[in-house]
C-alpha cells in the first residue's frame, strides 16, 4: 500500500490524502497562537460564565456556592419570562420581513442593469453603518410631533403614531428598523443562491408557456431554498441577540415593552450587579437560540421528508 | 426591442428604484438633519434642504476637544484588534485548511451564536481584578471576540480555494512550512486578507455593547460618545445627526470603495459578533 502511493505521487497529490510531507499535524504551529486566544476569549469567559452561574455573585460582596438557584429563580422571575416573549415576537418579525423582502431585491439584482454594483453597494449601506448612529437618526424620525415619519403618514392620510413612545407599536417599529438594516443581508445570500441556478429549467418553463410568477414558485423558489433556509438561520440567531438598536432607541422601554433576554440580560448584570443571576441568563440565553436553531433545522428536514414523500 | 421588452425594462428600473430608496433616502435624511439650524430641525411641515446650511454642526462636533480623544480612542482598538486579529487569524486560518480541520470551525460558530454580553460578564471581572479598567487594553481584547472568528472563518474559506502545487513545489525544494506560508501562500491569498480586513474594522469600529461596560469617561469609542450625547442634548438635532454621521462616514465610504469584497466576504457567511 505505500509502496503503490510512493510510486504514483501525482495519484496521492490529486487524491484526498496527503503525502508524508504534508502530514496534518506540522501544521500545528500555524495554529497555535489563535488557539490561544481563542481560548483566553471564547472558551475560558464561558467555564467561568457556568461557574459563576452557580454562584451568588454581585459586585462587593463575597461569593457563595449555591449550586442551581440562580437557574431555579428565572421560571418564577416575571420580567425574564416577558422578556422570551418580547423576544421571540420581536425575532419572528424580524425573520420573516427581510427574508421576504431580501428574496424580492434579491430576484431583482439578480437581472443586469446598468449601475448595478454600485447600486448594490448602496443597498448594503443599512447593515454596514454603525447601528448607534442609525439608531439615533431612527429615533428623530420616530419622533411624534417632529419625526419625518408622521409626516410622511400625514401625506397619505394616516393619523400620526407614537411609534416607539407607545407600548403598542414598540416592537413593531424597531422591526422596521431591524428590516431596513438587515434586508441587504438576505438579499446577498439569496443572490449567492440565484448565481448557482443553471439555466436549463427557465429554458424549459419557457418552452411551456409559464409566467413569470410560476417560474418563480415552481423553479427559482425550491432551488434557493437551501440559501433562504441559512439566511434565516443566520438572521434569527441575530435577531435573537439584537442590542444596539434596542437598548440605543428605547433601552427597553416605554417601561419593559421593548425589553428583550439581552437587554434584560444587560441589566441584571450591569446595573444591578448581579453577576450570578446575569450568568444564569446568559446561559440560559445561549441554549434558546441553540434550541431555535434546532427547531429551525428539524422543520427543515421535515420539510425535505414531505417532498420526498409526495414525490415532489 | 419590442414594447413588451420596453415594459419590462421600466419595471426593472422601477424595481431598483423602490429597492433602493429606503437606504438612500435615510442617510439623504441623516444628511439634511445633520445640515440644519435648530430652527429648520423643529419645522413642520420639514425642511428637506434648508436655505442655509449649518456647517457650523460639523465644526461644532470636531471642534470640541473631547472628540479627537474618542476618534483616536476608536482607532487604536479598532486598529489594534484587527492588527491582532490579522497576525493570529491568517496563519490559524491557513493551518485548518491545510489540515482540513472542518472540527474546528464549532468553536467559530460558538462564538457566533454567543450574546456580546455572556463574553462581558467574566472578562468584565478579570479586567476589574487586573487593574485594567481605565485603559484601552480591556477594550483591544475584547473586540478581538469581533475580530478574530471574521479573520479565521474568511482564511479558511480563502486557503480552501488557493491551489496546492506552488506550496508542494517549494516543498520539495527544501523550503520550510513558514517560508512556504510567508513566500507562496500569503502573497496569493492577499484579496483574501483584505476581505477579512475590511469586514474586521467595519465590525470593530460599529461595536458599541462592549464599549458601553468597559468604557470610562476617557476611553470611550465614536459610538459610546455619540450615544452619551443623547442624553445631554436631547433636543439639539443638528449637532447629533453631525456626530452619527462624522462616525459613521468612515465605514459608509468603505461601504462603497469596497463593496465588492464586502459582498464576497459576506456571501461566504461571514460573521459578525458581539
């Protein structure tokens, strides 16, 4: 056997295994410094974030073990369990407008016209630009008496809105901003998926005589599912996480109706100081969005095994 | 071009046109609050371009000298943190794709999924019990949490790509991995570098949560500093929307300059963290 990979070494280049020279673990070295860092940063603030979980621990006074009670406490705890369910409204909007949005400007960058990378670079502005700084000039527009956007409700006969002033709209007004921000994400995404379609099945849908709204639920939409289904992925575990927008436009408020797991999260561990309860959050914060991801990525395979079923 | 062409050509353009107007009326907006008198920002109906521009909102913003204190502050993590980013992330990255350690990318998607804030809490602590907290370096580190998974996940994406037979050559040659990855490699994957640069400092530079817990009144970053300024001048706009935009011009020009790499970055399934 190595004598046969001695003697074919181009066999051994273009095979998937290595030659003795490239033998995985010198590349260690390369390795070595990230892993360090990794491990300073990333694994070692999550050991103690799990140790400090089990402890009563708040700034200035000593700490006890007390095992579970931290986690024992969040069930009974009113302001944590409305905060999942601003979360996970506010998470839901904010999944499903840019993903359907995103697919939409996606279909449309996707044709050739003139300008268009630039154009594409100015669609992206929202999600690169620094979300303090959009948050502030949202907040200005939101205003009652004086935000551009009661005006523009006004031009089209709608009564003005206390949009984030109001516990009703809140949530619903930081989606639009979260949608404006990251819609040009999806779209990206989607435009990767749209690149990778050939071309034969439009050949064919034309032949047949399809419209264009066939074409696009019958050919484009099954083949960038895969696509839309990482966009949504990656959208909810950042809509999940959101911070900027909210704590910047409303810090939670008016009251608690904006508040969500993070911006709860935030104040239990920095302006109360209650660093035990605020890693038992944390926590329980990460297995949320670990367990959304799983449901996601179970729907998902359902929904694979319903087409196999019907033959689809 | 048949008019059926003709019609669909205008709905194309009416379809970019509807598509990109949220993006460009908004900073067209942030624009205009920023280049109006008090008197123009409290109108109603409002003062789209104002007869006289308020230039004096930007001299006003630059002009204090607390701001080149934030803007240097910004640069030196920013900087810093992907200067660092780049030295530990492009060899790390070039060694998990040469060793195919796909394992490995589980710590990057940890660290996806990870709120900012659970990274605060413990590392919040250990700069208390360090004596660090007044200086920059609590922040260098903890932006590296932004930084570094952008760095990793791009190289390894880029390395995966880069061909094999110039590395084996030199190989055989007689030359040694580190000159292999310093002579052949680097120099190939240099489009690669910028990707993860740019999405690195953009990342780094709009990161604001850390900022808002290890900041002090002398370390605070662009986007702490605007923030604070809300509370003080609520009512003067003018002079704000200067500061959002005067922070956020660096990364917008970016934005445009480098779409191109922006896109690709982003289209691999670049990260963003905190």
């Amino acid at each position: 056997m190595s004598a046969l990979t001695q003697s074919t070494p181009a066999a051994a280049q273009s095979d998937a295994a290595p030659e003795k020279e490239l033998r995985p673990p010198s590349y260690w070295p390369f390795v070595v410094p990230a892993l360090v860092v990794v491990l300073a940063i990333i694994i070692f603030p999550w050991i103690f974030t799990i140790w400090m979980s089990l402890n009563e621990w708040k700034v200035g006074s000593p700490t006890t073990f007390v095992g579970f009670s931290n986690y024992l406490r969040l069930p009974s705890d009113p302001r944590f369990i409305e905060a999942i369910g601003h979360t996970l409204v506010y998470t839901v909007l904010s999944v499903v407008l840019p993903l359907v949005l995103g697919t939409l400007a996606a279909v449309v960058f996707h044709q050739k016209f003139a300008g268009r990378g630039f154009l594409r670079g100015i669609f992206i502005m929202p999600m690169m630009a620094t979300p303090v700084a959009i948050a502030l000039v949202w907040t200005m527009m939101f205003h009652p008496q004086l935000g551009v956007l009661n005006y523009l409700l006004s031009l089209v006969g709608i009564p003005p809105q206390l949009w984030v002033f109001h516990p009703g709209t809140v949530i619903p007004s930081l989606v639009l901003v979260e949608t404006w921000q990251w819609t040009p994400l999806i779209m990206l995404i989607v435009l990767g998926g749209l690149a990778a379609i050939p071309t034969e099945p439009y050949e064919s849908a034309q032949i047949d005589g399809a419209n264009i709204w066939q074409v696009f639920r019958f050919i484009t939409l099954p083949l960038i599912m895969p696509f839309l289904f990482i966009a949504g992925m990656i959208r909810m575990i950042d809509a999940v996480k959101s911070f900027d927008i909210i704590f910047a436009i409303t810090q939670g408020g008016p009251g608690s109706a904006s508040e969500t797991i993070n911006l709860y999260l935030y104040s239990v561990a920095f302006i109360y100081y209650d660093l035990g309860y605020g890693s038992a959050i944390a926590v329980v914060f990460f297995l949320l969005i670990v367990a959304l991801a799983a449901v996601m990525l179970y729907a998902r395979q359902r929904m694979l095994w319903t087409e196999i079923a019907s033959g689809a | 071009m048949t008019p059926r062409q003709i019609i669909g050509k205008i709905g194309l353009w009416l379809a970019v046109f509807v598509i990109v107007s949220p993006a460009i009326l908004f900073f067209l907006w942030m624009a205009s609050l920023s280049l109006k008198f008090e008197v123009d920002n409290a109108a109603y109906p409002p003062v789209f371009i104002p007869e006289h521009f308020a230039w004096k909102n930007y001299a006003d913003v630059l002009g204090s000298n607390r701001f080149l204190t934030y803007f240097i502050n910004s640069l030196v993590v920013t900087g810093s943190a992907t200067a660092l980013a780049l030295m530990v992330g492009v060899p790390a990255g070039y060694g998990i794709a040469r060793m195919a350690a796909h394992k490995s990318a589980i710590v990057i998607l940890i660290a996806r999924i990870t709120p900012g804030l659970s990274y605060l809490i413990p590392l919040f602590l250990l700069f208390q019990w360090l004596g660090l907290l007044g200086t920059l370096i609590p922040q260098i580190i903890i932006h590296l949490v932004v930084t570094v998974p952008i760095v990793i996940w791009i190289m390894i994406g880029y390395f995966e790509t880069t061909p094999l037979e110039l590395e084996e050559a030199a190989l055989i040659d007689g030359a040694t991995r580190w000159q292999v990855f310093r002579h052949v490699a680097l120099p190939i994957a240099r489009p690669g570098i910028a990707v993860a640069f740019i999405l690195a400092v953009i990342f780094s530079w709009n990161n604001f949560v850390f900022g808002i817990v290890l900041a002090g009144r002398e370390t605070r970053t662009l986007p702490v500093a605007v923030y604070n300024m809300i509370s003080f001048d609520q009512l003067s706009w003018g002079p704000l929307a200067a500061a959002a935009l005067i922070v956020t011009f660096p990364v917008l020009l970016l934005t445009v300059l480098a779409q191109r790499q922006i896109v690709a970055g982003l289209t691999a399934g670049a990260v963003k963290g905190g």
